[in-house]
C-alpha cells in the first residue's frame, strides 16, 4: 500500500467520523439523513449523463448494496437514537473488520498476511473493550449494542458487494456515482413506504441547510476513494485502517458531546491506533 493510499484512507476515515457526529447532533436524525442522501442524488443524477455506467457485470452488486443500504441507513438512524457515539459508533463501524477477516479471504480472494490479522485482532480487541466501559456488564446498553451490531452486519454485507463490484466495474468512479445517484431517492421512497412518514419539512431544510450541504460532501468524499483503494488492498485492510476514525469519534464524543470517558477507553483507543500501525505495516 503507498502511503498516498493511506493518507487518503485516514482522511476519508476523519471525513466518516464529522457527517456522523452531524448525524448524531441532529435533532432530527432522520430528516437530516434523508436530506443529506438525496441532495447527493440531485448532484449526481445529472452527472450520469456525461460518464460511462458501470460495466454489465457489475449491475447486480450496485442493485444489491443499493438495497442493503436502506436498512443500513434504517439501522443507523436507530442507533444514534439509543446510545452515545463513543460506545456505539466503535462497535458498528469496528467488529465488522474482524469478520471480515474470515471472510474475504474466500468470498473475494484476498490473500491476509500473519501480521495483518495480528493488527486486526489488536484493533477489534480494543474495540471490544468499549462494551465493558462502564467496568460492569449489568451497565452495558445492550439496546444500543444490538442496533450497533445490526448496523455492524449491514456494513460487512455492502463491503463485500461493493469491493467485488467496485473491481468488475470498468470505472470505480462511476460505479460509486451511480450508487450515489439512485441511493438517495431508493432510500427516501424506501423510507416513506415503510413507515409511512411523510415528506421532509422545507422549514428543516432551511434551518440545517450548511450542515446538510457540508455532510453530503463529507458522505461522498468518505465513501468513493474507499470503493478506489478495494481495488488495490485487500479488503480486511482497507476496512481496518478506515476504523481510525473510531478514534475521532471517541474523542469527539468525550470531549465535545461530554459524554463519559475512563481507564478502559484510554485502553481501548490506543489498541485501536497500535493495530491500525500494524495493518500499515503489514500492508507494505
């Protein structure tokens, strides 16, 4: 991996973690979802004019994690809702690394490297250390875990489709901007299908208009050099080096949203920085 790669991996990793403390700040989490997604199609539809699409083959996997990402974006919105971002954003955007780990390797072909899953287990232990930081298991919110971990299991899904459909694809960049393109529309119509809510409220609009234009950048901007780098690293290590970013959340979350902070998180976050290293390292 060059270190240009990895530079770009731990911006876009800083990129994930400010448009979900946006998300998380909102006062209306879904309104301001829902807005940021589809003022990303309303960018992009119009784009799709003037590329290529996406190679024949890689229609299915674009229709699959179009599909797995309105439950994503479903799962998300209720996890912010029950839990604070420096417990729950780590498991989420953490554990799925670890599984990834075993998968990869036979449904992608990735090849892992010994120090490679050394790095990962040391990030996913620190990760883990967050469920018992409160030092007592009776304190843990084992709501805000469950949809931490419902939202853990929808990222290991479109990981997979995307970096197998990000390399079929002719183009990596258009493969994400017709993702963007349709994800926002599918997801609002999604929405308003499932739980009969109505449209989004032009007076919330206004009232959020710089922090949904800066979160639409920041959504795009984290996503699409990470569907590039699949096509060059091995998925484990582009999953694992983007979970940095749990160490801005924590951060954030303790310092800004004054959320509780202690021994075991201090632990937690340099376990998290030391395996991030590793997986530099063992990615060359």
């Amino acid at each position: 991996m060059s270190f240009s790669l990895f530079l770009i991996i731990v911006i876009t990793a800083v990129a994930h973690t400010t448009w979900n403390v946006l998300l998380k700040t909102s006062d209306n989490k879904v309104f301001f979802l829902r807005s940021i997604l589809l003022l990303a199609s309303l960018i992009f539809i119009p784009v799709l004019f003037f590329i290529k699409p996406p190679s024949p083959e890689a229609y299915k996997f674009l229709a699959a994690s179009l599909f797995i990402h309105i439950f994503y974006n479903i799962f998300l919105i209720k996890m912010y809702s029950y839990s604070e971002i420096s417990f729950s954003y780590p498991i989420a955007r953490g554990s799925p690394t670890l599984i990834l780990l075993v998968a990869s390797p036979f449904l992608l072909g990735d090849q892992i490297s010994n120090l490679n899953n050394i790095g990962a287990l040391i990030l996913t232990s620190g990760i883990f250390f967050l469920i018992f930081s409160e030092g007592n298991y009776k304190k843990i919110n084992f709501k805000g875990l469950g949809l931490s971990l419902m939202v853990a299991c929808t990222i290991v899904v479109y990981t997979l489709v995307d970096a197998q459909g990000a390399r079929l694809s002719d183009s990596v960049l258009s493969y994400g901007i017709y993702m963007f393109a349709m994800e926002g529309i599918i997801f609002n119509i999604a929405y308003m299908i499932f739980f009969k809510d109505k449209k989004i409220p032009l007076k919330f609009i206004l009232s959020e208009k710089y922090k949904i234009l800066f979160a639409c950048f920041l959504i795009t901007f984290a996503y699409l050099p990470i569907l590039y780098a699949f096509t060059k690293v091995n998925v484990p290590s582009v999953a694992a080096l983007r979970e940095i970013s749990i160490l801005f959340t924590s951060i954030y979350g303790v310092y800004f949203l004054k959320e509780k902070f202690g021994l075991i998180k201090v632990i937690s976050a340099a376990l998290i920085v030391i395996g991030c290293i590793t997986i530099r390292i063992a990615a060359g």
